[in-house]
C-alpha cells in the first residue's frame, strides 16, 4: 500500500552537517529525490520497479541537465549524504531505517493483543446501557427505545424519576 506522507524532520535536516555543507542546488535535489524515493520499491531507494533511476533519468524528471545532476550528485555523495547500492541505486539510509522500524511495529501491532497487560477497550460505560454499533444486530432507532423522562410542568413540582430518584428531585422555583 503506498502511504501518502513520510515523516520529515526539519531539525535533523537543518542540523545535518554532511547536508548543510552542500550547496543549495544540491540540497533541494535531495528533497526531491527523497519524494522520489518515498515512491521507490522498496522504500527509500531511487528506483522505478526493477530499473535504477541514472543521472540522465533523474535530470529528466527533476527537469535539469545531465551534467547539472551527475555534478550535484557527486557534492551529495562527496559530503556523505547519501548511499548507493552495488548495482548503482542510490538510496536514503534515514528512510531506509524509518521503514524498517516501521515494519516491525506493523507486524508486533497484532501481537501486542496477545499481551495480558495491554489495556482492553470497556464493553460498557459505567451505568450505561452498551452503545450499538451501526453495523451490528440493532437498528440506531432501538439506541433511543429508552421512553424519555417526563419535564415538569412548573416550577417546584415533582419529576417522574423512574428507577433514580436523585435524576430530578425537584425543579427548583425560579
């Protein structure tokens, strides 16, 4: 499933000396190939399917020249900044990571049920009747079968309390 976000943390990017010490150009082509790398499978690397995405490539869709990127390339790989694989795809090792943590919280998320002491949801509020759910057995018009409460008619006069007489004692006189 493709996630329509990533996090992005603009005090580890500001702070990031291998970063900081690029030029603007070069910063700016990594925050787009790192949107690009957010559509990577897998995540975080510079790929289209099974093709590597090459300097040519790149400069196309960031719409620069060849020369430009394979230059701005070689600032961001010079400072650091990012990684490459041994068949060429380069990728962003802070995506990577994210991805990873991201996994396994996925998968122990269904575990964690099996946890004693992981806080269960109340079936019932106390004192009150269960809520139906819309795509349960009851219809939302048996949620409010409960006859309503009788008003007084004045001031000062008692209230049908039903089963709690500390609901409406009296209506105090105004």
């Amino acid at each position: 499933m493709k996630r329509p976000a990533f996090m992005f943390y603009p005090g580890d990017w500001l702070r990031d000396t291998a970063l900081v010490s690029c030029s603007l150009a070069a910063r700016g082509l990594w925050i787009h190939m790192i949107c690009l790398m957010h559509e990577g499978c897998p995540y975080g690397h510079l790929r289209v399917g099974a093709k590597v995405i090459g300097s040519a490539n790149l400069a196309r869709m960031v719409g620069s020249t060849a020369a430009e990127i394979k230059a701005l390339l070689a600032e961001l790989r010079e400072a650091g900044v990012l990684s490459e694989t041994e068949d060429g795809t380069i990728y962003s090792r802070r995506m990577v990571k994210d991805e990873k943590h991201r996994a396994a919280r996925a998968a122990g998320g269904i575990k964690s049920l099996e946890n004693p002491n992981v806080p269960r949801p109340k079936d019932t509020l106390q004192g009150y009747p269960p809520t139906p759910s819309l795509g349960g057995s009851l219809a939302v018009a048996d949620a409010f079968a409960v006859p309503p409460k009788t008003f007084p008619a004045r001031p000062g006069t008692i209230v049908n309390a039903g089963q709690n007489p500390r609901l409406f004692d009296a209506v105090p006189s105004l």
